[in-house]
C-alpha cells in the first residue's frame, strides 16, 4: 500500500486523481477517522491512502504533530511507499511536516519535486514560477495567511528545518534516471533534503523512473502521475456504489477562495446564466446578522436548485471588502486564519443546509479551507477518488451510507470554464 500525507483536502484529492487514473484504488480519509486496522479488513482495500491532515493553517508544532500522527497509522496500515503532499507553491508547513514523517520513519533523507507543468508550476535552478512567473511575483504574494515572498524553493524550506537542505545543482533535463539515481545516492550519503528541479512533464518521468519506491517523497502531486505509470504490482479493481441523480434539482458550487483563478471561474458561471449570490462577510460577527444572511442564502439557493437550475454562492472576493472583514476580526480579537475560519464555516452552514433541504447527492466546491469546512459539516469520514475532471481536480464518491459524489478543487486550480465543467460532469450518471 502507498501512503501519503497531504496537508489539506484539495491537495489529498489531487494526488489522489493522479493514482486513480492510472487504476489504482485510492482512498481519501481525515487522518483522525482512519483506522488502520479497519482498512486491512474492509472488502474493498485499497491500493493507496491518503491521510488529510488539514494542517495548512496550524502553528508549526501542531502541524508536526498531525503527520507524525498519520505517519503512524499509515505505518500501522502497512504502507511501503511514502509521500507528504503539500501546496504546489509551498504554502503552509512544509518543513515541520517534513520532518515529521521522517522522524516517524526513522529516516534521515528525502526527495523534493514542487513544479507541476500541467498546471503552470515549474522549477529552474532551483526558483520557482508560476505560468512563468517568479513565485515572488505571482499571485500568491498576496496570499491571506501565507504570502510568498521568495521564490528560492532552497530558502523557504531552509527557513522551516534544521535538517540540510540543498538543490540537485543541475537541471533534471540534462540527466538520465540512472545519472539522477546516482546523484541522489551522493546526497543520501549528506542527509536532509534534496530539491529537484522539474520543467516538464520528461523531467517528472527521469525522477520517477529514477526513485521508484526507494525514497520518501515531498512535494506537489505531479510526480506521483509518473511514478503511478512506473511502480511494479498489481492494483485493486473493485467498483464504486452508484450514485443516482437527484432528477430535477439543481447542483449547488460553495466557493471561498480569494485567487483569481476562482473569481474567474464564478464569471464564467455568470456568463453561462448560473444565478451567483454573494455572501455579506462583514455580517458573519454578529449572531443574529449571521443567521439572517445565512437564512437568507439558504433560501434562495433551496428555491433556485428546486426550480431545477445549478446555482453558486461564494464569499465576497473584493479586496476592499475582504480588507474589512480582516479589519473587524482583528478588533474582535481574531487572527487573518480565524477570520477565514468563520467564513469557511459560514459557507459550510449554507452548503450543509441547502443538501439537506433538497436532498442533492452532488456537490462542487472551491478553496482548500472551504472545502475542508463542508466535508466536516457534511459528516464525510472518506471518499474513493473517481475521475479526473482537470489535471489535479477530480471526482470523489464518499464512502458513507447514503454516498455523496463531490468536486472539491483548489482555489488556484483550473481553467475559467472549470466550475461549469465540473457541473457538467456531475450531471453524468
């Protein structure tokens, strides 16, 4: 069995498409609901797991703690091939969580691969872009909670461990997997962790021919694509429940994220005639505001999905607006993480609601945290990735009683159609 850790829900689903396509049974669990001895004795058992530890936004020591958590359940399960998901751009913790699955393994050296071609992350010489811009200089600059203002994948990492951290010190396109075999073996002998850098999608295959099975692995999904083509071994093929359709109610999309790529989406709901309600932050501090204007979505969505159409609802995306929101948790006493809590949570309230109302089995929803916030709020302890919708989005089935088929997509992820695609692909029987 494969194990990875991944640091919220988004990123577990995308690293899980990238096993599924390839045939393998890949489930989805929030590390505290996974029993490793229940997984060995289930009738479906699958061939990878993926523990969400939901740990992005936690201080360093409480996310260290998550994955030396997980680390060990997977290990009880009886994992044999490791790999800690994070953030394609490095966003959160990625060096406690690092080093928390190799201090849970007992071993001193991993493989680091961040860049995602099929998605506009790439790594040259050590820097990391995005669509070809500086990481510095891209969008997530002005990340809400983890800004990036380096884009020397070196010093990020080197800024969160004390263990050695060092890049490769020549392109991976320039190398042949048993040239990069033998350049990763010297570093072994160093410790720590080694950067590769990755350009294309030639690159991730060289590293995945040249790994295998033989190191712990850190980084972005993208790797795993390749190395789910080149591990050796059978690969369960159990089928998933049907789902039927809800015929005649709509499907609703909760979306939180602030990145543009979502904002864009939204407007291409807009332009398809999806009806789009914005929720009023700025009313979430006090109780009874908050319950109105959640009542006041709630109903509308129930009415517009019963009436048969798709509907969207999001919170506010204005920076002016969003400023303000910040500003009022601030004198309330709220950290930036908690703010973007009690919104997540408000749009999980909404979305929880409106399924129960409607009876919908369907859901999309984006932005990590708000995606996070409605899995919990729906009860969903696991799910079976489905299909890929887009490179890193896919499809997933829970794995409850009465099943749920959900979209759960990054807010960075996806083109400006996606939201509408995903719509769409729920509609298939």
């Amino acid at each position: 069995m494969i194990g990875i850790v991944a640091d919220d829900i988004t990123g577990a689903n995308d690293i899980g498409t990238m096993f599924a396509k390839a045939g393998y049974v890949t489930h989805v669990y929030p590390f505290e609901a996974f029993d490793p001895s229940a997984a060995a004795a289930a009738a479906e058992r699958p061939d990878v797991v993926i523990l969400d530890t939901a740990s992005r936004l936690d201080a360093p020591g409480i996310a260290y703690g998550k994955v030396e958590n997980a680390t060990n359940r997977l290990k009880a399960a009886g994992a044999r091939l490791w790999i800690n998901k994070t953030c394609s751009v490095f966003r959160g913790n990625v060096g406690a969580e690092f080093d928390a699955m190799l201090d849970a393994l007992g071993v001193s050296f991993a493989v680091v691969a961040l860049g995602f071609p099929k998605n506009g992350r790439t790594t040259v010489d050590g820097m990391h872009y995005v669509r070809g811009l500086p990481l510095e200089r891209s969008e997530f600059r002005n990340d809400p909670v983890h800004p990036m203002t380096t884009s020397s994948l070196v010093d990020i990492l080197r800024g969160q461990t004390k263990r050695r951290v060092e890049r490769l010190g020549e392109r991976t396109a320039g190398l042949t997997p048993e040239g990069l075999r033998a350049r990763l073996e010297e570093a072994e002998s160093r410790g720590g962790y080694v950067i590769l850098d990755v350009e294309s999608q030639d690159d991730l295959r060289t590293i995945a021919l040249a790994v295998r099975d033989d190191y712990v692995l850190c980084g972005s999904s993208a790797l795993s694509e390749e190395l789910a083509l080149t591990l050796p071994g059978t690969r369960g093929s159990a089928q998933a429940k049907p789902l039927p359709l809800v015929e005649g109610v709509g499907i609703l999309c909760a979306a939180g994220s602030l990145m543009p790529q979502t904002a864009g989406q939204i407007d291409y709901l807009k332009e398809k005639g999806v009806p789009i309600y914005e929720m009023d932050t700025l009313r979430l501090f006090s109780p009874q505001e908050r319950a109105a204007e959640l009542e006041r979505l709630t109903d509308a969505l129930v009415g517009v999905l019963r009436a048969g159409s798709h509907a969207a609802v999001h919170s506010t995306n204005d920076p002016v607006r969003v400023a303000e929101t910040k500003r009022i948790g601030a004198t309330l006493g709220m950290t930036g993480e908690q703010a973007s809590r009690l919104v997540s949570d408000a749009l999980a309230d909404v979305a929880s609601a409106v399924m129960a109302r409607t009876g919908q089995n369907r859901l999309v929803t984006a932005g990590g945290e708000t995606s996070a916030s409605i899995c919990d709020k729906l009860g969903v302890s696991g799910m079976r990735v489905w299909k890929e919708i887009e490179p890193g989005v896919p499809s997933c089935i829970t794995l409850s009683e009465e099943p749920l088929m959900l979209v759960l997509k990054s807010g960075s992820f996806g083109k400006p159609s996606f939201l509408y695609d995903a719509l769409q692909h729920l509609l298939e029987p």
